[in-house]
C-alpha cells in the first residue's frame, strides 16, 4: 500500500468512525429521552398498579436507570443468542 493509498483509508476510516459515534450520540439521546418518558409515567401511576407490574416506588429510578436497561438489554441479547 503506498503512502497515498494508506492517507486515503485512514480519511475514509475516520469519517466512517465519525459518522458511527453520531449514530450513537443520537441513539444514546433517544434513549435518555425515552427512559425520562417512561419515569413519568411510572410516577403517576397509582401504587396498586405499581404492585401489580412488581415495582415499588421507591424502585422506579432504578428500574428506569440507562445502566439498568443496557445491561438487561445485554443480557437478553446473550440469551436470545444461545
């Protein structure tokens, strides 16, 4: 591979990466906002329907939490993948 050739897949290979971290800014952003939406609407909810799903109020941060998700997102993965 010649000096050019090399500075061409280098420019092609970054912008490829740039591209994909705007992808997962974005993604990450839905995300967020999805979560917020559905913290609210947990709030609101009475406690008996609280009961019934198997929450408490108290758990609803971290039932909504970005860590919480992404790691039983992860794990279902692993799981649909066997």
């Amino acid at each position: 591979m010649t000096t050019i050739d090399h500075a061409n897949y280098s420019a092609l290979r970054d912008r490829l990466d740039a591209i994909g971290f705007a992808k997962s800014a974005i993604r990450l952003a839905f995300r967020a906002l999805k979560m917020r939406s559905e913290r609210a609407a947990l709030h609101e909810m009475p406690d008996y329907l609280l009961k019934d799903i198997g929450i408490g109020r108290s758990e609803i941060d971290h039932v909504t939490s970005m860590r919480f998700t992404i790691a039983n997102s992860a794990q279902s993965g692993r799981l649909n993948a066997k």
